[in-house]
C-alpha cells in the first residue's frame, strides 16, 4: 500500500479575496472571469486600489493544486505537496497553513530569498471570481523540487494546468508525470482555468504528453481545448488524452467517463458567495473517495457536495471541521 494517496506539483500562492463590483474591472481594465498573469508592481498598485475601495475580506493560502490537496487531506487522505515559496512572511504563512494541516510538503530546509506568489481574488455579486495573479517565486518551481522517493510512494500524482505557464514549473510537472508512469503511479491533472486553455493550449498538450489516467475541467475549458461546441462531441474527443475523465458543470451538476461508463452527478442548490476553489474542491473530494475505495458514482457525490458548499462561503475551501461532517453525509 503506498505512503501518499495522492502527490500534488502546483503553485504556491497566497490568495487576498475582495468583494468587487462589475464596474471596477471596467475601471480597471481587468477581464472578469478568468486568472490574468500581471507583474509585481501592476498586482502591488491593484492591491492598494482594492483594499481601499473594497478592503480585504479573506487571506488563505491557495494555488489550484494546493486546494486540492487541502481538500483531500481535510477528508483524511495522506498527501504530499511539492511547490515553492520563498523564505518571506508571506511564505511563512504558506507553509504554516500545509504543516498545520498534516500535509508532508518538500519546503522543509531552506527556501530562497524571494518574493512568495500571490493571487488576487475579486468576488462579484454572482459569484464569478477574477483573479490577477503575480507569481513572484513559484514561477522557479523545477524538478530539483520534486521529491521522487514520496512521489514512487503514491497512488496518483496530481498536477495542476497553472504550472503550464512557466518554462521550469511546466518541465516539473512533465518530469514528475515520467517519474509517476514509470513506477505504476496513476497519474491525474486540471486544466486550471480557461485562460490556460486559450492562451497555453500548446503548453497543456506537452503536459499531457501520452495522456493520463484522469483529466480533472470544466465546460468551458473542455469545449475550447477540443475545439468543440457541444460536450457530447468535447467529451469524446478527451478520450484520446486521458483515460478518464470528470467534468463541472456549474449548476448542472457534473459528468464522469470511468473508461467505459458516462455516469452524470446531479448539481446541489445553493446560494453562490464565491466560486473560487470550487473545481479544485471537487478534485481534491473526488480524488480522496476514489482512492479510498469508493465507486465513480460516491465520489462524483462527494465531489458535488464539497464543492457545492465551497461556493456558498468565501475562500477557495472550507474550514477542516466542515469536511469529515460533509463527508459523513455522503459515504
């Protein structure tokens, strides 16, 4: 039986969530609803801007594949976590949040004088998150981070379509799936968002490589990787990338492809606060029932019940206590 249910190779970001308005990003010249790379001084000018107009409403520690991870570990898996942050306050706060959650992680010697990523998170009234990211020293991930002997020692590894933007974390992340497949490691991935499929797509298809064992999107992004209009026809193009696979659908729910079946997850009701972390809950709840025995059918459930009510509170996940009493609801 392997040490770690699931190893996770992602950004190390440090989320500032804001309640905005829609009228902000038209002053601001911001596109809503996708994740914009911007330089340190554009993110420390919005930063101001924000927290004078709207002030600061939540500081967690993000990253697509660190909620992922956050999630599964919360549920009771075992996971690992390999990323970068530098040796800085900001930092500090990273890597506080992973150990004080049981998260075995690679940052545990001396880190690099640097900046540690941040992420700003705008919340809209429909709860659509915009988010203006600089990377600061996560964008320096490479293989030198991975940690191969805790990697062999997995269920699956975990990586996350942000990494695609940059050369070394993009490499990292190819290294790492070489490593997992040559050691019966299964191996699974997000897309992130659909500004990675817009603008990376190239990027995203070196990532994938000869495929995986589980493509973790949403609709859109499944619709404009495959350069489809429908998801019946986006849906039977993924199967030439991955071997299985799950798809969100906002308040319609979800799809799965276990290799041979299609089975549909039904949506649950709720007010929407803040869909920020929402797939990467679903990921992190699917991935722990799956390797914890569970059919496609409980984990699709679970996935739906956790990320259902991610999006009905602020933060890109939910407070650990929250989880196992989701859970005990589910399985």
């Amino acid at each position: 039986m392997a040490k770690y249910q699931i190893y996770g190779i992602g950004n190390a970001l440090v989320d500032k969530e804001f309640e905005v308005t829609d009228e902000f990003f038209a002053q601001a010249g911001i596109e809503k609803g996708q994740m914009t790379l911007i330089e340190q001084s554009q993110q420390e000018a919005l930063l101001a801007k924000l927290t004078e107009q709207f002030g600061l409403k939540k500081r967690a520690g993000g990253g697509s594949a660190a909620n992922t991870i956050f999630a599964a570990q919360y549920l009771g898996s075992k996971t690992f976590y390999t990323c970068n942050v530098a040796n800085d306050e900001t930092g500090d706060f990273f890597l506080k949040d992973l150990t004080s959650a049981g998260i075995d992680t690679n940052l545990g010697g001396e880190r690099e004088e640097g900046v540690t990523g941040k992420c700003m998170v705008m919340i809209t009234p429909d709860a659509e998150r915009t988010m203006n990211t600089y990377l600061g020293i996560t964008a320096n991930l490479n293989h030198s981070h991975i940690n191969e002997a805790a990697l062999k020692d997995s269920e699956y590894l975990y990586f996350e379509g942000y990494l695609v933007s940059s050369d070394t974390a993009r490499n990292a992340a190819i290294e790492g799936k070489k490593i997992a497949q040559a050691n019966g490691v299964k191996t699974a991935m997000t897309f992130s968002d659909p500004a990675m499929v817009q603008f990376f797509k190239d990027g995203l298809t070196d990532m994938l490589g000869n495929g995986v064992d589980l493509l973790f999107c949403n609709e859109e992004e499944a619709l404009g990787f495959t350069g489809t209009e429908n998801l019946t026809d986006a849906m039977s193009a993924l199967k030439s990338v991955t071997k299985t696979f799950a798809i969100t659908c906002g308040s319609k729910g979800a799809v799965l492809f276990d290799g041979n079946n299609t089975i549909e997850i039904a949506p649950h009701n709720v007010t929407a606060i803040d869909s920020n972390g929402a797939g990467d809950n679903f990921a992190g709840a699917f991935l722990h029932a799956l390797t914890s025995g569970h059919s496609w059918e409980e984990s699709g459930k679970l996935a739906s019940k956790i990320s259902a009510q991610v999006v009905s509170q602020f933060g890109p996940r939910l407070a650990a206590e929250q989880y196992p009493v989701l859970k005990s609801e589910v399985l």
